[in-house]
C-alpha cells in the first residue's frame, strides 16, 4: 500500500515569532523554518508502517516555495521513499492546498492520505478534513493511535471527552495528533542518502483549477500583552490578594 | 444573515457551549440551531429554550448517535440553501465536522474566531495567540468556527424556538464508531468552569497530580495540564491546556508546576486572573501571571488548600 503525506514548512516551533510593526504579517525572513511538528509525526508513522511491512511506498508533498524541498529532503531522510513539490510563492490557504492533494491523491491513488492535524503557523485545523471530503473519503482526525490493515484502518481520536476509535475503510484521510508517536532524528547517512532520492517538481499551473486565496488579511497585530504581575511572599498574601484585590475566590 | 449553528451534544443534553456560539452568531443576525443525533429530542428542547434561537432544526435518526463528521456534514449540506453562515463551536468535535462542510460547499473556512468586527470581518489568533489577525471574506456563504471563551454564553432559558423536524440524508458509509474511553469526572467542563486549578510536569507523577485534587475540591474547579504532563502519563489527553489542547480563559487559573511553553500560554492567557506556582523565577509562566509564589509546590498546595479551607 502507497501512503501520499502532506507536510509544511513552517516557521521553527521554538522560534519566537516577530510581527511586522505595520501589521502586514510575520516576519519570516531569516528565521528558521522546520517541518510542522504534526506533519513530521504523520511522516514517522508511515515510515513506522513501512518498517512493520504494512506499507510499500511512502510518498511526501509540499506545496510551497522552492525551500519547501528542504521539508521534502528531511521526511526523505527519516525514511521516505519520494518527494513531490507543488511550487509556488503564494500563501495558499487550506481549501487551495487541499484540493491539490486531492488532485494528487486521485493521480497516486494511495491507500492513505496522512498529514498533521494543523500547521503551527495559521492554526486552522482544516486540510486533512477538507481533503477527505473532496475525495468523498472518511476522516479520522487528531490520530493519537492508529492499527492498519490491508482494507481498513482503526483510528484512536483525541476528543475534548477523552478518546474515540473509529473503523475507515481505506482509501481514508488520517490527521496525526501529538501522542501518536515521537518522531525520530534523521542519521548523517539517511540525510546524505536522501539528497540522492527522487524529487518531483510541478508548478502550480499544472493544475486546472482555482486554488487563489478567498480571505482578505487586513492586519496582523500582536496581542495585548498581559499587565505585569507580582511576586508574593506568601501562601497567606496569595489568598488575600484573591479575595480582596482579584475578588476571584 | 441567517446562520445554522450545528449544536454539541451527547444525545441527552445540549453542550453549553453552543450557547456561546448562539452568542456569537447573534452579532450576524438570526441564528438556527441544527440538533442532529439519535433520541435526542431533550437536546432539542434545550436549544429551544437558549435565548436567541429562531429555529431548532431537529434530525433524529439512528445513524446520527455518535456525531460522525462525514454524516453531519452531509446533512448539513443538504440543508445549505437557506443559510448564510455555518458555524459551529472549535472544539474537537466542531473542528473535526465543519472543514468538511466548508470543502463541500467549496468555502474557505475561517477558524477559532474571537471577535465579529462585521458582518464579512473576523479576528482570529494565529501562531498559537502570538498573533491576532483580521481578515475579510469576500464569499457569500461562509464557515465559521468560535473560540467559545471570547464570547459570553446567552441565556439557556427564556427562548421559544419552532422546533422542525429534519430528515437525515443517505450518504455512504464512511467511517464506523468503535468505542469511546470518556474520562469520568464530577469537576465542571474545562471549557466552561470559573475556575481551574491546572498541573505540569513539576508535579513529577500521576500520584503527585492527584495533589491538585484536594485544592480544586475547595475551589469548585476543573483540573488541568500541561502537555508535558500529558505526556509524561500524570493526566489523561483531555486535560491538555493549549495549542493543541483546550483553550479556556477561567476567572482563576491556578498553574502548578508549569513552566509556561508558549503552546501551553496559547491555551489559557485569556483567564482572568491568572496564579503561577514555580520554583524557577525565570519561568515564562511569571510573564503571564498575576500573581506568582517562587515557592516549592508541595509545600504550596497543601497550605493553600488549607487557608482556603478555613
């Protein structure tokens, strides 16, 4: 079975972000950008899966700028079999990126469509399921364990209740949460290994359809930050504080 | 406008949450409230009776009973023609159904919103709360889903909606409910309770955790973690507070042993009042606090209890 994963670059989730003074955005220049940490967990289990026999080929796609290719080359160095880049500058938003990996699915015809529940930069939660109902496949979101077989899947899903399994029958949609696995740190020899798999690049007008943003963004600000607060010395202040200043207890 | 918010619900009770969403919804124009589940005509009622509800669209029908996304976001479909705006709570289940809905209909969906500047404008945190950012839809139907702790809950009672009944539509089979392991508690949702007394990986392991027991006891709160505590096993993953986690802005957060990793702040700098224990005078959590004890946790927690308890 084929697994088609989707990653992002983003930026780096350590990194503190800088908001450009005139609201027009965040200040990605010079900072250092890494694979979404929910996408690299979907990579670690497919490659996971390779590894038990349960998948045949792993195929990762980035839909991004030419540096999306550094993405690409580190799930190819944590066991990835081949890479596919969708160029482009612009910032696509969900519904655009998911109907290119819908196109791609339907090209590849994967067993499974695996990516990471959000991208730590739009937080928009929005791909995986966006993609599954194009494909009119099922879903199951915020994976924090999966059981593959060779005709369906058993999802364990994060809910805010606590924990829900569901049965898909492949093909399906799988977006990974951050329990399903920690994933591993590339060795020297598969980063160099890596540089010599193969690496497709389509330009996004190979695809025959609209994928232009449909939101304006207006302002991008930072938020108010919090008023500084105080140290106190004791248990005894804390509570009187509560009581008679916060007026919370 | 005219908006169909899809309400939460376990089948028994409407989810207070929605109400938030009726809130929200409210500032667009008239908000219906879709009720779809399985003998859930309680849930009906409920919604029936929240203030500011027009219509309770009612679908009753077995296969609806867990809520799947791929079955409620064909129903909602099929209902789209009157509707300006569909919008739904982002809790997992709200984010999990709607994204769905919005492919469907071919919508790009505006996440965890937090403010309605105007009827096409929408704030939204980004970049886990470090940033806030507007944007416009220039679409005539539009998928919303609400950061339910930036708007106020409309009353439960007091309303008088029609209740009409909808019926499910036959759609593929896409996905079969297995089980569900719900972690049994008589402390109030996270999402909604006054006051959450909230752990981290300072506290060591699983027995220790059950420290923060005896203080959110006293203070009628809910219990929350970090995700390093998660992870580490002291507290199950619908504790986890922040980015991937819950959101939730309490009057009174209390964080223990939390060192206050921006993906945790994303989940919880909104509280009111916030009370950071830690022994590390450096940890971020002080940045965000109101008020802070560089104290030794186990030393704090009982004596806190205590003094409350008096």
């Amino acid at each position: 079975m084929k697994i088609l994963v989707a990653v992002k670059r983003v930026v780096d989730y350590n990194v503190k972000i800088r908001i450009r003074a005139d609201g027009s955005g965040v200040d990605t220049a010079g900072v250092k950008m890494s694979m979404n940490p929910f996408d690299e967990i979907a990579v670690e289990q497919a490659v996971r899966f390779k590894e038990a026999g349960l998948a045949s080929e792993i195929v990762i796609v980035s839909i991004g700028p030419v540096k999306a290719q550094d993405t690409l080359r580190t799930a190819l160095a944590m066991g990835a079999d081949r890479g596919l880049h969708v160029e482009t500058d612009v910032d696509l938003e969900p519904l655009g990126v998911a109907k290119i990996l819908a196109e791609l699915a339907r090209r590849e015809t994967p067993g499974l469509v695996f990516l990471g529940k959000q991208a730590i930069d739009d937080d928009a939660n929005q791909t995986g399921q966006m993609v599954a109902a194009l494909l009119g496949w099922g879903q199951g979101m915020f994976a924090s364990k999966l059981e593959l077989s060779d005709e369906s899947v058993e999802v364990e899903c994060e809910i805010d209740g606590g924990l829900q399994t569901l049965k898909l029958p492949l093909p399906c949609v799988v977006s990974a949460d951050l329990r399903l696995n920690e994933p591993r740190y590339a060795t020297l020899p598969n980063i160099m290994k890596a540089k010599s798999k193969p690496l497709e690049t389509l330009a996004l007008s190979a695809f025959d359809f609209d994928v232009s943003p449909r939101l304006e963004i207006l302002t991008t600000v930072e938020p108010t930050p919090r008023a500084c607060g105080k140290i106190l010395a004791s248990v005894e202040d804390l509570v009187e504080k509560l009581k008679t200043e916060a007026k919370v207890i | 406008m005219r908006t169909l918010i899809l309400a939460e619900h376990d089948n028994g009770a409407l989810n207070d949450l929605t109400l938030n969403a009726v809130t929200c919804a409210g500032l667009l124009g008239t908000v219906d409230i879709l009720v779809a589940g399985s003998d859930c005509k309680a849930v009906a009622t409920d919604a029936a009776c929240a203030m500011g509800v027009q219509t309770v669209l009612w679908a009753d029908d077995a296969r609806l009973v867990h809520g799947l996304a791929e079955d409620l976001a064909a129903l909602l479909v099929s209902l789209s023609q009157d509707y300006d705006v569909f919008l739904a709570v982002a809790s997992s289940f709200g984010k999990n159904a709607m994204p769905r809905v919005a492919a469907l209909l071919d919508i790009q969906q505006i996440s965890d919103i937090c403010e309605v500047v105007d009827a096409n404008t929408f704030k939204r945190p980004i970049y886990a709360g470090n940033a806030l950012q507007t944007v416009r839809s220039g679409e005539t139907k539009k998928v919303i889903t609400v950061r339910a702790s930036a708007f106020a809950p409309t009353s439960p009672s007091g309303g008088s909606a029609t209740v009409k009944t909808v019926s499910m539509i036959d759609t593929p089979k896409l996905s079969t409910f297995v089980s569900a392991h719900l972690t049994a508690s008589d402390r109030p949702d996270l999402r909604s309770a006054p006051v959450i007394v909230s752990g981290g990986r300072g506290l060591g392991s699983l027995e220790n955790f059950a420290l923060l027991e005896r203080l959110a006891d006293v203070l009628g709160a809910g219990i929350g973690a970090s995700r390093a505590a998660v992870d580490a096993g002291f507290a199950p993953n619908d504790y986890q507070i922040g980015q991937s986690g819950k959101v939730v802005a309490p009057d009174l957060y209390i964080a223990v042993g939390i060192s206050g990793a921006i993906q945790h702040l994303a989940g919880m700098k909104d509280s009111r009042i916030i009370v950071a224990i830690n022994t590390d005078p450096d940890a971020p959590i002080f940045k965000v606090a109101d008020y802070g004890l560089v104290a030794d946790l186990f030393d704090v927690l009982p004596k806190l209890a205590e003094v409350l308890e008096q």
